[in-house]
C-alpha cells in the first residue's frame, strides 16, 4: 500500500560533542527511541554509527529527523558524514565534565561546514549544582562567541530526570520554523550515508535528498562509478511513497544491484547530473589552531558530503599555509569522488589524523593549474563571485566550445531560471554572443572573435598549400573548424565573415574578396597530362594514386593539381575510388538517360551492359546520377527523377 496523505517538512538536526556526553541518550529521551541500534553499540555503550530517528511532536507542523553521531575521535569521519547536510545542530556538552576535546573539533567541523543554527544542551545537569550550570553557561557563552552559536539557547537538560525536555523540544520548534527551503535546482541527488538489505525487499540506500526528487520507477546514477539502476521503492520514516522530494531523509529500495556494489560516500543522481571529479579547486581555510602549516603536495584525507578520499593539496598563491589563513587550492584525488559547486568539505592530516580545516568548493573539473600563475588563479576567484561570474568562467573554460543555459546549470546545479537570467545579463553587457542552435548555445565574444580570426587563418593556410584553387571547399572548412569547435559556433562564424564581406560564399565552397587561382605554368602543364590520362581511359577509369604513380609525381603536387581540375570541373569525382573526366561522365548520363527514355527504368547491370564496364563503375555512376537528380532509386530499380 503506498500512502498519499500530506507529508511534514523534514527538519534534519544532528547532534554533536565529546563522547559519553549524552548525545544518544539525549535523543531517546525525546524520542523514546534508542539511535544505537548495533548490538557492539549496546555492548560498548557508545556510538559507533549514524542514527536517524524521527521525531513527531503534535500539532507541529515540521517532522525532527535527529542524526546522532559518534563522539569518539576514531569516528570523527563518521560525524563528518552525519552533519554534513543538516539543517541546525544540538550542540551537547557534559555537565559535569564541560568543554572537552572532541566538543571543540566537532565544534569546529560543524562552522567548517557552513551550519547556521542550533542549540547548545547542556546534559547530565542532574550531576551537578546550579551554581556549575551558571558557571558552565558563562564558559560556553564565551566558547560560542562569533559564531553560529553566539545567540543560540543554553539549556540544561537530563535525560534521567527529563528536566528540561520540553523547553528543548520548544527550541527545536523555532529552530524548525527558521530553516528556509533549500534551493533547488531540480534535478535529483542524494548523497548515500547508508547501505543496507532489507528482508524480502533487497538493497537500500538512504540519505538526505539535497535538490530534485525520485520516484518509484525512475532511473538514477550512482556516483562517482557511473552505475546506472532502476529505484523499486521510496520509503520516508519506513512509510512506502511514491515520490520523495528536497530536505527529506528518504530510503531508496534498488533494483539489480548488490549491496557490495554500494557504500557510504556514494551519490545517487539523475542520470547525467554528475560527473566523477578527479582534481577539485577550492577555498580551503585553515582553523586557528591547526597542529602546524600546510605544504603544497602534502598529503590529506578530504571529506565531502558522506565521502572521504585521499588527496593531494597543491597551493596556488603560495608554498605554505599557515593556521588561520585563507588560501586557493587545487585537490589532486586519489579516487574518484562527486560533487558540486559550493558544497563544504573538511581536510583532516593523513596521520596522525586531526581535523585542520576546509572550505567550499569551486570548480570540479578543473585543469592543472600552473601555480602562481595570474591568469589561472583569477580565474579560480571567478568560481566566487556572483552568478554572472561564475557562468563567464564556465565560458572560459569550455571555449572555444560553447555552452548553453540548461548545460551551466547541470554543472553548477543551480536554478535554469537564475542561470537564464545570468547569460541575459552579460549578453546585454555584451561579454557573450547568442549562438544560431536549438540549445541556445552563447560564447564569449572574445572568443567569437578568436575563432572568427582562426577561420579566416584556416583559409588562407588552404590557399597557401593549394595556389591553384580559387576557393576552399565548405566541408573541408567544417571539418577543420570543428575539430576544436561545434556547428552552431561555425556558422555564426561563417555567417558574421560573409556579412562583413571578409568571406564570400561560392557554391560548395569559400572564397576571398577578388582572390582569384594562381596557377604556374607547371602546374597548367601537370592539369593536362593528369586530366589526358583520365580522358584516354574513357568509362573505365584509372585510380587517383595509380595516376599519381604512372606520372612519377609526388603526392603533394598530385593533390594539388587535381584539387584544381576538380574545383574546374574538368574531373568529377564520384566517390574515393572512382574519378571520371567530365567529356565521359556526360556521355555516361546520355546513355543512362536513353535507357530511362525507352524503359522508364535503369538497373545497374542495364547501365553496366550499355557501357561495357565493371560493376564497381556502374555502381559509382548510377549513385552519382541518385545525388545529382538525374534518377532515383526505387527497390533495385532507378527511375526518372
């Protein structure tokens, strides 16, 4: 049965601090259910993995999704993943023993990652007097100083006594109603913090849905591996769905896949929304008290979302990072990850393994940068500013390609319409052009220009190597063109150089204003013997390189020439292998059209027999007559066209 009643807003909270600080004890005490849920969590009595459990309060119109996470320094990568994407955390600090090691590293992990709002509890207040509680707030008070914290509420609670419960559940209501919807792009991705089987259902994974929405039936993309699977069903709090949708915690029941093939630090996605990212530019900023400098090179452990890779950080502006600054950086990934731009990450040293920063990211698909280099690291900064910006450099970087809206807003995974309103704006500026395509392609102008002087380059090269031709033929044009560029950018091009009157179109080919062939004496001289050899083997004619070879010329001279005595029409070329001089090519149209006046139909060996040649001629001849309009072909037959 599949539930279609009104679905609460999720509000997704994670817990954070020291371990044995209450955090899990905490969440049941609201709950009445216990978050531990692995047998060696009852066993140890602390937290080993990500808990999710919800929290239904009457007459709220929101829905509490609590994240425990460990306290442990072992497990600080699991943290990471739990408070990666969260709306507002509980911050929880022990009564009775205060501001602890991992109260601060959490502390900070969580500013790292861009959390905006929370609560600070402070638990096991049954332990202590009322005079430690003061003294505690004040501390915390000062702690929190500066951050997102500075103003949150300060509330002494116990789990064993259940003092203080209601007046957090309060807090959480108005924290619940201040979270502001997540913008969406629309299209679908989940960063997967939990892999698991379900009895008589089959693989599940679950996480956070971050834009977009997934229904039962839809095709995803697991990432960064590529995998494409069907989704079988959405559950939201173990209810069956048939959508989920942006800010709800969501299971994801898959289809032909195993449970080997998945992990945490995954990524479901839309097809096509994300590419696996194997260098990553980012803002990095390193905490105040990190353990010592950073050194382009080193080596570091870099989580993103439910992910955590080994990378290599190269600084751009300088050798070293001190604590406390800001720097750009380029990630060179050890493994494939997937990401976008603006996500947070941590860095954490590879070992000992202590949190000592991080940041947002920038670009996922960058080019190796030259460090130091102006022009690269202005570029970088482009990735920062505002959305005008940020698409002038994606410009930059696909060029001489261009790039339309829907594209941009893929690989930035933002709002089409805000990406839409940012390629108006600098079109208005006129930075970009509009491109002639169903897309609606736009590149930068000066780029335009490059490649408007690039295609005027292109022809005079061909001149330069064929003197004798008066104009360039438009297909090898295109070819040439498009081997660093696309069609929509060609025929702007093209178009704008006719207009301005720089290029002038001849048939099937280009030319120069008032350019006209230069043909030497020699090269009139070769024309006629090469087009002599043609003529005297009448219907059955000789292969281009046989001629060139009888003739004793060298293959550059050869094509040249026949370049000409194409272009003049003196040779016909009907496909690679088969050349006829123009005198026997008509008599070959006249006898084929004589047929066709008799019959009302030609066949190949009609046309091989009138003829008396081969086959491979005949063939050549009556596809050549289908292209230019003298027959058609209908079954084996060719009629009048």
């Amino acid at each position: 049965m599949t539930f279609s009643m009104p679905e609460k807003e999720h509000v997704i909270v994670g817990t954070a601090g020291h371990i044995d600080h209450g955090k899990s004890s905490l969440v049941k005490a609201l709950t009445g259910i216990d978050p531990d849920a692995l047998p060696e969590e009852k066993e140890r009595g602390m937290t080993i993995e990500l808990g999710f459990v919800f929290l239904d309060i009457p007459d709220y119109e929101k829905q509490i999704v609590f994240i425990d996470v460990p306290g442990h320094e072992k497990f600080v990568k699991t943290m990471v993943a739990g408070a990666s994407h969260i709306d507002a955390a509980v911050f929880i600090i022990a009564a009775d023993e205060g501001i602890s090691v991992q109260t601060r590293e959490h502390f900070e992990i969580l500013k790292l990652l861009g959390v905006r709002r929370g609560i600070v509890a402070l638990t096991k207040s049954d332990l202590v007097d009322e005079m430690r509680l003061l003294e505690l707030e004040a501390e915390v008070r000062s702690f929190v100083a500066g951050s997102f914290l500075e103003a949150a509420p300060i509330l002494p609670v116990s789990s064993v006594t259940r003092a203080g419960l209601d007046d957090l559940k309060t807090a959480l209501m108005d924290i619940g109603r201040c979270v502001e919807k997540r913008p969406d792009c629309g299209l679908f991705r989940m960063p997967i913090d939990r892999v698991f089987t379900m009895h008589g259902f089959g693989t599940v994974v679950a996480g956070t849905i971050l834009s977009g929405e997934v229904k039962a039936g839809d095709r995803i993309q697991i990432l960064p591996e590529g995998r494409e699977v069907k989704v079988r069903g959405v559950q939201v709090h173990k209810e069956k769905r048939d959508r989920s949708e942006i800010g709800r915690r969501t299971a994801l029941n898959l289809q032909d896949v195993d449970k080997e093939f998945l992990r945490r630090g995954q990524v479901a996605a839309a097809p096509g929304f994300l590419a696996p990212a194997t260098r990553i530019d980012a803002r990095l900023r390193l905490l105040a008290d990190a353990p010592k400098e950073l050194k382009t090179r080193d080596r570091v452990r870099l989580h993103i979302g439910t992910d955590e890779v080994i990378a290599r950080v190269i600084l751009l502006e300088k050798e070293k990072a001190q604590p406390g600054e800001s720097v750009l950086a380029q990630f060179v990934l050890e493994s494939l990850t997937a990401a976008l731009h603006n996500d947070r990450f941590i860095i954490r040293t590879f070992s000992p393994v202590v949190t000592i920063g991080g940041g947002e990211i920038l670009d996922t698909s960058p080019p190796r940068h030259k460090r130091f280099d102006p022009k690269a690291i202005e570029g970088v900064k482009r990735w920062e500013g505002p959305l005008t910006s940020i698409v002038e450099q994606a410009l930059r970087k696909k060029a001489p390609k261009p790039l339309a809206p829907a594209a941009a807003a893929c690989e930035f995974g933002k709002r089409i319409d805000d990406v839409k309103r940012a390629f108006a704006d600098l079109l208005v500026a006129g930075t970009i052009v509009a491109l002639p395509s169903e897309k609606g392609d736009y590149v930068l102008r000066e780029e335009a220009e490059r490649q408007s002087e690039r295609m005027l380059t292109l022809i005079q090269r061909f001149f330069k190597a064929n003197p004798g031709s008066a104009a360039m033929p438009l297909a090898d044009l295109r070819t040439q063109f498009l081997q660093a560029s696309d069609e929509s950018l060609f025929k702007w091009t093209l178009d704008g150089l006719i207009e301005k009157q720089a290029l002038e179109r001849r048939e099937n080919a280009i030319g120069l204003p008032g350019r006209e062939a230069k043909i030497s004496i020699k090269e009139l001289e070769l024309g006629l013997r090469i087009e002599a050899e043609f003529k005297r083997a009448r219907f059955e004619t000789p292969s281009e390189d046989d001629v060139c070879r009888k003739l004793g010329l060298h293959e550059r001279v050869f094509k040249g020439v026949m370049h000409m005595l194409l272009q003049q029409g003196r040779l016909v070329r009907l496909d690679p292998k088969v050349t006829y001089h123009r005198d026997f090519l008509e008599k070959a149209r006249e006898g084929a059209l004589d047929i066709l006046r008799k019959r009302g139909e030609i066949t190949i060996v009609d046309l091989k027999d009138r003829l008396q040649v081969s086959r491979k001629y005949a063939c050549a001849l009556i596809e050549h007559f289908d292209r230019t309009d003298v027959t058609r072909r209908v079954g084996d037959k060719h009629v009048p066209k």
